[in-house]
C-alpha cells in the first residue's frame, strides 16, 4: 500500500500525536463521491463521521475543512463544505420539516441564530412563501440592520478607513461656506478620537461644522468644545488668528484638536504663485506649522489627540508630500501618530489649480483627489 503518498490528518497539525484512523486521500475520495448538490448527506457524513474523529485528534472544525478543501482533487471549496456541515448541524431532521430542503439550506447558511432561523420558517409556512419571498426577506431585513447599525450614533459611521460620502450631511456646516467639510468625515473623526467628557478645540473653524455636530447629535453632547477662526461664521465662534497670537487656551488643558487648515496653507502651485519655487513653498510650510504643531502641543492633556486634514500637492514642478512632512513635525515633537484615515474628494469637488500648471509648464502632473486625516497622540 502506498502507505508514504498517504497525508494523515495528525500529520497536518504536527504536535497531535495520536495515529490517524484515515487519511486525507481515503477523506478526500469519500467526499467526493458524494453529489455536489447532496447538500444534507455530506454534511451528515462531515459532523457524524470525520468531526468527531478530528476532535479526538485535536483539531478544530474549520481546521479539518480547511485542510480537506485544499488537497489536490477535491471536488468541494471549502465554503461548500462548511455550509453543508452547518446545514445538518441545524436541521439533522429536515426531512420530517414541513418547508422544501432548499428553505432549510438557506436558513443555515445565512442566518446564525437559531431564534431567527425558527422565526422566519414560521413565516414561511404561515404565509406560504416561494424560496424567493424568503431570501428577499432576509435580505431585507440585512440591509435594514445594518443601516440601523450605521445610523445608530445619528451619522454615516464607517469601519473602514476610506471615508467618502457624495454629499455633504445639510444638518452639518453652512452649505455655501467655501471649504466645508462634509459633516460626516467630522462625526467620525470624533467618533473614533474622542470619547465622554472631552474638551475639544477647532482653531480653523469655518462654518462651524464641528460645532454643529457636537450641538446636534446625542451620542456627542457629554463632550464640550470651542471653535475658532479668523473670520468666524457665527457667534459661537471666536476670532482669532492663530498664526498671530495661537490658542488662547490653557496649555494641557485641551483633549482633542481638529485641525482643518485652509487649501492656500499647501496650495502654492498657482499660476498667481509663479515667484515661489517648491523648496520655499515647503521652507514656508514647514515654519506655519512648525509654529501651529508646537501651540497643539502645548494645548493638549498628556494622552490627549489632535487630527490634521493635509493633502500631497505639486508646486511649481514638484511633488510635496504635505502629510508625511506634517507627520515629521509631529514626531518631532514626540507625537505618536495614532490614525489615518483618507477622506477622497467628492465628484466635481477635485482642486483644478493643479492642471493648469501642467498645461503651461509641459510636464505631467498628478493631482490629488484625495485627503488624509492623521491623527496623532501627545506623549
Ligand atoms: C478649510 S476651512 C475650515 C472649514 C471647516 N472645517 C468647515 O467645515 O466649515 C479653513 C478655515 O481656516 C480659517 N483660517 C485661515 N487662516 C487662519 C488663521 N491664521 N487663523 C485662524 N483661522 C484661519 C479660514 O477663515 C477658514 O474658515
């Protein structure tokens, strides 16, 4: 017998000792004799005769159909397979069930608990559903959960970190103020930097975003905040020019700070900018914030936060990455940076400075499309 050709399934989990009774090739031969479509037997076959097997050997479920599904020859992914297993799992008795097979396999594989597996088959049987009335239902009852689960906090929460959103939230900001931020990018920032009781500080205000969050939406009202600018929008916010005279907050007295500075603080590339080469566009950057970096530094709490809005751009003929430069002056000071999350720009909303230099100068120029939040933490 070609006893050495032959894989065991102790040999697949080295540390398992305990002899094999089979062997992956008879497994894989067994599996495969079986119908692609005989859903129910294989899975019977998988939990009565190879899990329990498995088990005294050590290994997990998902090992085994992992190990199995990987082995030349086999007919089955190992999705199907774990499908199959979890649809006799749930109904070894389908055959004495009142509804079609096809509900049962559905019902297995698409939603975990068991209280709302029985609850749709009631469903089911009581409204004489076709298979199609149920998939749609649980379909829809998906989407609605996890719209739910996004609205849940009063905004577009989003887990990932590519933020886009077509429009802006109207609740949020002055519509026509020129460089609004879309109210949602703020909400998340907040959300995932922020917590209860923190004092918040926005020194480029704007049309008063940020506040109009924090103003409006209850899963943010423990929190306290001040909003600043040279030009303020509205009463609640207080003029001032922070490249002037700073913060007028007291030092470490501050949790989190956003900054979202205005596009001409890096967009040095007009054809109105003709004089200013990259190296001065960059010596310019670096001084304005070196000197605003320093004043958040001193504003913060120890442990406290600050996020940034920055965006690479060209000048004159070069590229400057204005995020990792920023990100320097931060850990410069000490700063651990703590996120970043990339906010790409709206349809229509692209900074079209850029293409005109490209046009007049001959060269080939990339614009950016997208900015970047950086967040980082004070030692
Ligand atoms: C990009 S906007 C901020 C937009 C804001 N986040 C919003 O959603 O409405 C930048 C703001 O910085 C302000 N600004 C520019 N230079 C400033 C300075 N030296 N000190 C304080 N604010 C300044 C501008 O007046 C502008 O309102």
């Amino acid at each position: 017998m070609a006893q050495k050709a032959k894989k065991s399934i102790a040999s697949a989990k080295r540390t398992v000792v305990p002899p094999s009774p089979f062997s992956v090739d008879d497994l894989v031969k067994e599996l495969n004799s079986f119908n692609v479509d005989n859903y129910w037997d294989l899975g019977r076959f998988l939990v009565d005769k190879v899990m329990p097997v498995a088990r005294k050997q050590g290994m997990f479920e998902d090992q085994v159909l992992k190990m199995v599904s990987s082995h030349p020859g086999i007919k089955f992914p190992f999705s199907m397979l774990k499908q199959c297993q979890q649809y006799y799992s749930y109904y070894p008795d389908v055959k004495k069930r009142l509804l079609p097979e096809v509900f049962y396999f559905d019902l297995a594989t698409k939603v975990d608990e068991t209280r709302r597996r029985d609850q749709y088959e009631k469903m089911a049987v009581d409204q004489h559903w076709t298979i199609s009335d149920l998939r749609k239902k649980i379909h829809d009852d998906e989407t609605a959960r996890r719209i739910d689960e996004r609205t849940k906090y009063g905004f577009d929460l989003r887990e990932r970190n590519v933020w886009t959103f077509e429009n802006p939230d109207p609740r949020f900001g002055k519509t026509n103020f020129k460089g609004r931020m879309p109210g949602q990018l703020i909400a998340n920032a907040l959300y995932y930097y922020t917590k209860s009781g923190d004092y918040i500080v926005d020194p480029f205000a704007g049309s008063g975003t940020l506040g109009d969050i924090l103003d409006s939406l209850p899963h943010f009202n423990d929190r306290k905040y001040k909003m600043y600018d040279v030009n303020p929008a509205d009463e609640r916010i207080i003029r001032n020019n922070i490249l002037l005279t700073g913060i007028p907050e007291q030092s470490g007295s501050v949790d989190y700070l956003f900054l979202d500075p205005p596009a001409e603080y890096t967009q040095k590339d007009s054809s109105s900018d003709f004089g200013l080469g990259s190296d001065a566009a960059k010596a310019d950057f670096i001084l304005k914030f070196k000197g605003i970096i320093r004043e958040c530094s001193r504003l913060l709490k120890s442990g406290g936060k600050v996020s940034i809005v920055m965006e690479p751009a060209f000048a004159i003929t070069e590229f400057i990455d204005y995020p990792a430069e920023v990100t320097i002056l931060f850990r410069d000071l000490g700063f651990k940076q703590v996120g970043k999350a990339y906010m790409p720009r709206r349809s229509g909303e692209s900074m079209t400075k850029n293409q005109g230099i490209s046009e007049m100068r001959g060269i080939k120029v990339l614009s950016s499309d997208c900015r970047e939040l950086l967040t980082f933490q004070k030692p």
